[in-house]
C-alpha cells in the first residue's frame, strides 16, 4: 500500500508536514517533485529560479537518498502527473504539502478530486505559511487590506507547536518507475552561463537555509532594526531565496526566533515583522488572484505610463546614469538577489521617474530574482508605484540621491557594483554630474562615455510624475 509524497515549494525534510504524517504512517514511501510549467495559469519559473531549483533539487535528491528514498524527477501538468504516477505505482495514498498560488490550488483541489474519486486516499497539509490564509478575517468577514491589523491578528493567531520532526528512518517503497534526468531539464542557463556570480553567493537546499539561519541568530543578525537598511551591509537574514524554495519553513524560523538566540529582543521584533509581511503578501494573493496583472487600486488604470523599451533596458542593465539605481540593478544581475531598501529604490526609479508601468519591473525582476515569489514580487510592486492594499502614497517619490546619500553614505555599495565610479571621491558618488571636470578626469571618468550621463533630470521627472498622478486623482 504505497504511499507517495509530492514534493513542490517545499524541498526539504524538516518541518514537512505532508512527510511527517508520511513517516508516521510506517507505509512504503515513493517521492516525486513534479516540474508543473503548463497548468492553467502556471507561471513558470524565471531563469535565477531554474538555476536555484536544480541545485536544491539535487541536494533534496541527495538528502532523501541517504534514507533510502529515490527522488522522482517528472515534468508535466500536477493533476495528470500525479495521478498516472499514483496509477503506476499502485498507490493508496498521495500526501503533499499545500500551496496558496491561486493556479495552484486550483490545479491541487482538482487533483484532489481526482484521487478521491479513484478511491486514493488524498491528503494536504499546512505549506509554506504561518497562516492559512482562508482563515484570517477582519471584523467584519473580509479578507485584510491594511498591514497593521493584519500584523496584529497574525500574531494573537500562531499557536507555538514544535517544527514537524525531521524523519530519521523512510520505509521505501520498491519500484522502477523512471525518473527524467535532472540535466535533461535545462533548468541551468547555457550560452552564455550568467549564474556564476550566483554560485559564488549561494547555497541552494536545506544544509544552506539552516546555515543562514544559525548565522543570522548567533550574531551575524545582532543590530538588524537599523542595519537592515544599510545597503552595503549584509544585515539582513538573506533567507529569502530559501524560503521561496520551502527549504526553510516560516515556522522553523519563527519558532527558532522564541528559543534562545543571540538576538537582541528589538532586532527579533523587527525581524518577525518582516516574517509577517511575506504572510500578508500571500494573503493578499490568495484574495486577489490577478495581484501581478491587475492594479489592486483600480484608479491607476487609468495611469499615463510610458512605453519606452531603451529607458527599460538602461533600468534592467543598471545604465540610467543614477550610481545607486545602477549598483542595485547590477546587484541583481550578478548575484540573483537585491537588497530591500535597493528594491524600494529601483521601484520607485521605474515608475515615477521613468514613468513605466510597475508590471514590466516585476517581470524583470520575476525572471531575475532567486527569491521571485508570486506574492511578495507583486505586492511589493504595486506598495511602491502606489496602486497596492495599504502602499506608500504616490506622491512619496523617492530621491534617488538623496537615498543613496542616506543608506549608502561612504558609497561601499555603489563602489562595490559600479566599478567604474571606484575612483571617484565619496563626496561626488550619488551624484557623478556633480563632480569638476578635474575630479572626474583623475577617476578616469567621462561622463556618457565610461559611465551615463543621468538618464532623466530627477526634479522634471517628478513633476511629470506628480501631473499624472492628478490626472487619476481627477479622474478617479
Ligand atoms: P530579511 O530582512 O532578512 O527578512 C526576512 C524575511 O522576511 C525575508 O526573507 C522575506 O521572506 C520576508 N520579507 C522581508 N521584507 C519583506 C517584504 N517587504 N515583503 C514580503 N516579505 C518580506 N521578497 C521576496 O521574497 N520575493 C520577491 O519576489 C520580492 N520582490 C520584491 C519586490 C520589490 C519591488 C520590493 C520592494 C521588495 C520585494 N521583496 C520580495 C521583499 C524583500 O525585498 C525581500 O524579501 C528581502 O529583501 C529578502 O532579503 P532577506 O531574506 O535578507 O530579508
């Protein structure tokens, strides 16, 4: 009576509900992720998510390898999928772990449904959350809108359990059901191979999530309410790309966060809060479908962007002339990842002084970012252009001067991706325009040849920008 177990956003062995319950049951056990690219609006994986997904595929194929379990390898729709391989195997059990992507759990109920009626007993358990996000409401029976009292009744809900137990004994099932070839996937980039940078940054899997966890709460975390917004400073817990991946569950960290650590009591506060935006991304995913389509405030529809592919590619190659934009963008290039402050700022560039729509920088940033999620990517998005649940008011536009003069004050990180401006005295680092003919000459810098000139004139964008804004306001 075989049972299998469908591996998807949570690749990893502690903390796995769906496993758990599995190893419990003392069944004969066959495991399997299935690569879902074409499910009713699946959006496939970008290129920094393929590269990530191998690496941790094969390290979760290593872990379960090592109790005995072979790790099926299939590619095609969730549904189908599941329900020829349970057919084939003979099985009277499918257990997984729940997504909360609207297409997901669109594809997960008719799977469900599937199963059952075939006389498989079907069973999903708690995913990638701290909250099941169906469950949380406002007074008045609606889902929430505003982060604050989200926040608040996020943390009077979490009821403090132990992490599932990571399984030390698997009781495999024995079957020769063929599994494709990981390389057979193409999920790492060829011609050319741009993933070195993030090889260099990165351990994708379990063993690498645990170990930035332990860093961050045994010191490498210590000051992080006011490091976390130093952009040269690795402050933050970098978890992100991991717990995309569920190689890290929410739960693990938030029940670490309670045990002892090194932390001090306002860093944690600050930290878990960040633990409850992710959640109130998700939940509003999960009550808005179209939250990467579809403007959540609908009055910026109406909004006159630009559409200018040259401006998008000097923002997506970090050539817009603005040293901290351009450090950001190339951050993100070369390491898979940008820092939140950096994603804030680049934003907030596209957007308003651009004046492109918000939903050709989630794209980029979708096909860029190893952390891209179909929650936090979008609602992030939509916080900064202004159109999102509880944003930032449009009219907050950020300097990107000004920012950069604040949170990267001795230019640590525009030297660190702009290498171009490495000469340059400090005093002239955000603003390159600025600097005499002398200083600029001594840097080996020419203005529009070795480094842009700025792409826009930031205060006549802004005005642009702000004029728009009316027109909707007007409008609306
Ligand atoms: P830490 O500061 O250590 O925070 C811990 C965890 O809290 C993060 O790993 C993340 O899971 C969560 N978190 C922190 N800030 C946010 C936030 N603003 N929204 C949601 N969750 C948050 N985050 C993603 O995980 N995926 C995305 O696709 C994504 N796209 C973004 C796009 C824009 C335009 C902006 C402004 C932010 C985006 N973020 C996204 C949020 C945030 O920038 C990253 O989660 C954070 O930088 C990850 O680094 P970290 O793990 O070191 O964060």
């Amino acid at each position: 009576d075989t049972l299998l177990i469908l591996f998807r956003h949570d690749l990893r062995l502690t903390d796995n509900r769906a496993l758990a319950a599995a190893a419990r049951s003392g069944r004969p056990l066959a495991a399997v992720f299935i690569l879902d690219e074409t499910s009713e609006g699946t959006r496939p994986p970008g290129g920094a998510r393929r590269w990530w997904l191998h690496h941790s595929l094969k390290a979760l194929g290593e872990d379960l390898g090592r109790l005995g379990i072979r790790l099926i390898l299939q590619r095609g729709p969730m549904a189908d999928t599941a329900m020829r391989l349970a057919a084939r195997l003979n099985a009277g059990a499918v257990y997984w772990n729940r997504r909360y992507d609207p297409p997901g759990i669109a594809a997960d109920t008719r799977m469900k449904a599937s199963l059952r009626d075939a006389g498989i007993e079907a069973e999903s358990f708690e995913g990638h959350l701290l909250h099941e996000p169906w469950r949380l409401k406002t007074g008045a029976g609606g889902p929430y809108r505003v982060f604050t009292p989200f926040w608040r009744a996020l943390q009077q809900s979490i009821e403090p359990h132990a992490p599932a137990d990571r399984p030390h004994r698997l009781n495999a099932a024995d079957h020769d059901v063929a599994s494709d070839p990981l390389d057979q996937w193409e999920l790492l980039p060829s011609k050319p191979d741009w993933s070195g940078g993030l090889a260099a940054q990165w351990t994708p899997g379990e063993a690498g999530a645990r170990e930035r966890l332990d860093a961050f709460l045994a010191g490498g975390g210590t000051g992080y309410d006011r490091r976390r917004d130093v952009l040269a400073d690795a402050g933050t817990s970098s978890l992100s790309p991991h717990l995309a991946h569920g190689e890290i569950s929410p739960w693990q960290i938030w029940s670490a966060l309670e045990a002892g650590h090194e932390l001090p009591a306002g860093d944690a506060q600050t930290f878990r809060k960040e633990l409850g935006w992710r959640e109130f991304c998700w939940h509003l995913l999960f009550h808005n479908p179209d939250l990467a389509t579809r403007n959540f405030n609908r009055d910026f529809d109406a909004f006159p962007w630009q559409r200018d592919d040259k401006a998008l590619r000097a923002w997506q190659r970090g050539q817009t002339g603005y040293p901290v934009v351009d450090a950001a963008m190339r951050q993100l290039w070369q390491t898979g990842w940008m820092h939140n402050r950096a994603r804030m700022i680049v934003a907030s560039f596209l957007v308003k002084d651009l004046r492109l729509d918000w939903r050709s920088g989630e794209e980029w940033f979708w096909d860029t970012l190893v952390d891209a999620d179909p929650a936090s990517n979008p609602a992030n998005w939509q916080w900064v252009a202004g159109s999102g649940a509880d944003a930032a008011p449009f009219f907050r536009i950020f300097n990107p001067v000004l920012q950069g003069e604040k949170f990267d004050p001795d230019g640590a990180y525009v030297h660190r991706f702009v290498p171009e401006l490495r000469n340059l005295p400090k005093r002239y680092i955000h603003k390159p325009w600025n600097a005499t003919a002398a200083a600029l000459s001594e840097a080996g810098i020419r203005l529009g040849e070795t480094y842009p000139a700025p792409m826009v004139d930031h205060g006549t964008a802004r005005q642009i920008a702000l004029d728009g804004y009316r027109v909707i306001r007007e409008e609306g």
